[in-house]
DNA sequence: AATGTCGTTCGGCAGAAGGGAACAGCCACT
DNA sequence: AGTGGCTGTTCCCTTCTGCCGAACGACATT
C-alpha cells in the first residue's frame, strides 16, 4: 500500500499484510517476510514477536505460522449471522446426498463470504474454502442472494461494483444481469454456468428469514462433466431450494 | 498489558485488544472502545477505521464488529492441522448417534484449542466453542492428549504450567496427575469427571498417526445428571475410542 | 430549539517504529 | 572437525508516526 490515509494506523496495516504473507506462505522466516514486504528484518522481526506473543502466530521449527487464535475471532463473526449452526448439517446432507461440494454463503461489504463448505464423496478440489470470498454476480450463491435483495440495496450494489469478466461466461451487461437476477427470482433458484470456474457449474438458492429478508444462500458445485447425470439423478434446484428453506425454519426456531 | 517488552510493536498490541474487546461485546463504538481500553477516541477511531479498511472489521449501524475476513486466517490455521476435514464428518456421527457434545481438539502453545465442535439433540450449552482455548489438564481432550505425548514433552508442559484448579475435582497433585495419565494411557480413553465445570462430564481419546504421534483429541461431554443413561445407552469409551481411530485411518490416506 | 452524545478531523509533540549493522546460533558442506 | 554462509536476534539512532487533546459536525433526544 502506497497511499496510506492519514488517520490510519500504519503499523497494523504491516501487520495484516506479514499475517497475510505466511498464510499465503504456509509459514516463513524473519528473512523470508523482510524480503517480501521491502521492510528491514528488525522490522518483521518486531511484527512477528509481537504476533507470537499475543499468541496469534506461532513459531515451530523457525517458521512462523498464522495461529489457531484467529479460530475464536473468525468463528465469532461467523456466529453472529445466526446461520451456520443451522446451515451445516444441511450442508453436510446435501453434499453427502449429491456427492457434490456444497457451500454456504453471507455477504460483507457486497463480497460473498464462505462459511461453511462440505465436500462430497465426487468434489473436486476448487480453490473456495471457508473464509474465501467471491465476487456475487457469477456465482450461484451470489446471484441467489442478489436477486433476493430490496431494489435499493440492489441499486448499491451495482452503483458499486463492476460485472467483471471471470470466464467467457460471466454475464457483464447491467442489462442482461438485470433479467437473469428477474429470471432467478421467478424459478426460485440461480444457476452458475461456468461464469467463475471454466468447467464448473452450480445451482444456488437464497436462504431467507420468514420475512423475507434474504441472510445468504446454499449451492452446490458439479463439474460440468458431471452435470447432466447429477441433475437427472436428483432434481438438483429442488434440493438446494429445500434445504433452503429447512434452513429458514431452523434460523426461526433456535 | 502495562510492560510492553523492547522490539515488540505497541500499536498491534493495541489492535488486537480493540479487536477482542469489539469481539467479546458484540460490537461497540468508538467511544466505547476508547473508554474501555483507556486511549483517546482518536486512536481508538485510527485503529477501527484502519481495521475497516482492510476489510477486518465491518460498521453497520454505526457499531464496529469483528468481519469475517478472521475466517480466512483461522480456517488457514486449523487446516494446518490436517484434522479438521476428517475428523468433523466422526464428530458429527458421534455427536447424532449420542445426542449430545462433540468436539475435536489440538493443542497450540500447550493449550488445548477445538477446531470443531457440534451439538447433538440433547446437548447443553457450554461456555466453549469453535476456537475456544482450554487447559489440557482438567478436560479429557487434553488428558488424553497428554496421555500420549512422549515423556520429555510431558515434562515440558508439567514444567510450563500449573494443575491450577478448576472445581474441587480438578486433580492438581503433579503425582496423582500422572496416575491419571497411566491409567489412560491403559485404557486407551480419559475420562473428565466435573474437573473443569462442575456438572459436566466428559469422555476423551487420543487421535494418532499411524506411527503413534498424537496429533489431538475427540471428546462426547455429557451432563453429569445423564451420563449413566449415555453409557448404559451407547459403550461411549468404545465409539469415542473408534471414531479417534476411524480419523487415524482418514488422515492417513487423504 | 437546545442539549447531550457520538463519530470524525485537525495540529503538535513525544515516543516509538523502522532501518542498519553487528552479534549469535545453526546447519551444511567440504 | 573446521569453516562458511545462512538464519534469527539484538542493539542504537534517527525520524517518522501514532497518540493525545480539542474542536468540529452530525444526530437523536427532550
């Protein structure tokens, strides 16, 4: 970062950016981070002590490594939206009965964020995780969750952010966007086809309170090899739109 | 934390006690923090808009709160692991098949942290939590856990902490405590009799490597007022014991 | 309309974070 | 076993910056 804001905190911005690199890193040295960030040893050296003994990194056979601490605050902004306790088995039920990779979504400053993701017997390795966050408008998630949202908010969004092309399939016009977010709230549920992952497709649905306000969405990812025989198999929209809703009617009852 | 040692970097200290006082309030403002952690209400509003930007922490309704850009890094943490993913489908199980508490533990820093925990039907609230950190030697994750450490590891941590009480239950002579551990090691479980909440008992076993290190543990907690209904029901040393070596087996070939 | 509270912004100063170099500890390589 | 090169760590010094206090602006409350 270049421009730093005044105002800001310069010291914790070296810090994310250290806790950033030996995650990205699976751990490194003092050396290793100096190096990567153009700072002096004494200088990470300092952000990496301190980190440890604040126990938010541990130090094991000389490398340093992003610590379990970062569990209770993780875990802790992941209770408050109420969904993962209830979402997770059906999660789990869901990828075990598809086979498929299931995922979990809310949405944070108009980023998708995982919170949970199950993997099935069949799941390919995708490069989403818990906590990995993806853009909404190509995902089946993201969309789920778009086309469930007031038309202000609707409006914020898009005033905000760009339809960015990820593969030749990303829908980019505002236009044609606006139709297929008309056509999922028609059906009840979105569909990802290969917009974000070449080769990847998912079904999506939004998981909403019994007021109608939408918390996030539940989709399961199939290779596109796959696709034809998954859906035919098990009505794949239906299923994801039913856990959906088993999941409203848990978030209501707990 | 009044002695800040030389080398170490104030300003994060002071970010990560604003983090776990917005954390463990569900929220505050900026008057609030810097009442609470006694700095200015300007350098508490430095940290939280620096937080802010960088996505760590998010305002809604004018209160800041933990984001969930911390589950990037605490799920990237437990993945290191190499546990989580095996050892929650065995949770889940046993936490169905038993009504009640299950969780998965490893150990950072001599003490112990669950990286996965689920509630049966039946389960009561507790204070622990995905993330929680407990002591090793009142629970019967870190019983078992210690059980199976080598001997001069065992020494390490007996030298490190202290067998301080919980409840009256809590065994805290460094002798009986080896006993203890003996008998485990025998019986291939642990047992936790209220020695950390009284009321709460629990069923431990070590989960191994093939070659016999232990990596951390998997528990069933029943209340005190059930319990003798649990074992009768279900031989839980026997299935906390399979599932343990159920997740050997799991992570042996993934 | 007035008062209190909150978040935000603005300078000024002191303290602290960062840089660099020197020291120490470790492993590998010869 | 000795040596060289790599680490991590510590030291001091400079200067930059993070902290404070106060003033400002935005709300909500009465």
């Amino acid at each position: 970062m270049t421009a730093s804001t005044p105002g800001r905190v310069q010291s914790v911005e070296t810090t994310f950016e250290v806790l950033e690199y030996i995650r990205d890193n699976e751990g490194a040295g003092v050396t290793d981070v100096a190096n990567a960030l153009s700072v002096s040893k004494s200088t990470a050296h300092g952000h990496l002590s301190t980190l440890t003994s604040l126990g938010y990194v541990v130090k094991t056979d000389g490398t340093y490594r992003v610590g379990l601490q970062f569990l209770e605050l993780g875990h802790h902004a992941r209770a408050r939206y109420n969904l993962y306790e209830a979402a997770k088995s059906e999660a789990d039920q869901l990828a075990q009965t598809t086979g498929e990779r299931c995922q979990v979504m809310v949405v944070e400053d108009f980023r998708g964020v995982y919170i949970y993701q199950t993997a099935g017997e069949k799941a390919v390795q995708t490069d989403s995780h818990i906590g990995s966050t993806v853009d909404l408008h190509c995902t089946a998630v993201g969309k789920s969750y778009l086309a469930s949202l007031p038309a202000a908010d609707l409006e914020a969004y898009l005033e905000d952010v760009s339809l960015s092309a990820r593969t030749e399939h990303t829908i980019t016009d505002r236009e044609a966007f606006l139709e297929e977010l008309e056509k999922i709230r028609d059906q009840g549920y979105a569909l990802n086809l290969e917009e974000r992952i070449t080769g990847m497709r998912a079904v999506g649905a939004p998981i909403l309170t019994e007021g109608g306000d939408v918390l996030g969405a539940i989709s399961v990812s199939v290779p596109t090899t796959r696709i034809e025989d998954t859906v035919h198999e098990s009505d794949l929209p239906e299923q994801v739109q039913r856990s959906a809703r088993v999941i409203t009617i848990k978030t209501t009852y707990s």
